[in-house]
C-alpha cells in the first residue's frame, strides 16, 4: 500500500513540477546520488525510463549531467522545469549578459557553458541507456566513491 502511494505522490509531483502526466509502472531504484542527494529512477506504463534528481541544498543543470554520467545512465531529454521549453536557454542568456554586458550570444556556441550553471533542482531526465546495464550509487565508502546499486538493461530504441 505505502508504494502505491509513493508513487501516486510521484506522479503528482511529476505534473505540479514539470508539467509532465505519466503513470508510473514500477520504481526501478531510490538511491543516493551526492552526500545530499538521491534519485529515483521509474518506468512509466509506455515503457519510458526516468531519472528524477533531487538535492538538499542547490544543483545546477551541470551538477544533473555529471551525476548521470557517474550513474551510468545517457539522458535523452532534460525536462525543463514548468514545461518552460525555454527555460535552459534563457537563463543562459541572462547569464552570458552578466559577464559580457552589452553583448548578445550569437549562437549555441556562446551559451552553452552558461546553460550547465541554470539551477536545476529538482531534475527530471528522460533516458536512453542505462551503459553497461548497471545504475551506480553514491557510497562515500566505495573505491571512486560509486557502487553497482542495480542490475537494470534498458535501451531506448526509436521508431520514427
């Protein structure tokens, strides 16, 4: 009973945050990913494989790409906060325009150092593959400072 609650919690955060309606078919692992941050990965019933990112204190969207990385998991799409599509690019914007006052981005270029520092917690990623079949957790103990924490083969594949 309590998990099917957890997860209806889930789905409903996952609407009031991002603006996004899935329905949960199983929650893959709840792991820690930082000393002050955990995620939870879940399948949804259309087979969909999502990492939900969340901290304590701050994390940028920068923090959520290097964590993947360490999870073994490759994003497909970064779900903005607030269905805000543009969200990434224009905090990346305003940031550049504080260090280059006067000056506009010209192209991706320009920007893109300045969209990993957006503030981006929580983070809900869509993703492609879990690499090597294995989702890595934080354990301050471990050599390298991640473990195995769940056996999980999953490739998305696209039909298009």
């Amino acid at each position: 009973m309590k998990q099917l609650y957890d997860e209806v919690n889930l789905e409903n955060h996952l609407h009031a945050a991002f603006g996004l309606r899935v329905q949960i078919k199983s929650v893959v692992a709840k792991i820690p990913v930082g000393a002050s941050s955990a995620a939870t990965v879940f399948l949804t019933d259309k087979g969909l494989l999502f990492a939900l990112i969340a901290a304590r204190g701050g994390q940028n969207f920068g923090d959520v790409k290097k964590i993947l990385n360490r999870m073994n998991l490759r994003a497909e799409q970064f779900l903005p906060p607030r269905a805000d599509a543009n969200y990434f690019d224009r905090v990346a914007t305003a940031k550049f325009r504080e260090v280059f006052p006067g000056r506009e981005p010209k192209n991706e270029r320009d920007t893109a150092f300045y969209k990993t520092l957006a503030s981006y917690n929580p983070a809900l990623v869509q993703i492609a593959e879990v690499t090597g079949s294995v989702i890595k957790q934080y354990d301050s103990d471990a050599v390298g400072r991640w473990r195995p924490a769940v056996k999980f083969a999953y490739r998305r594949i696209r039909t298009s």
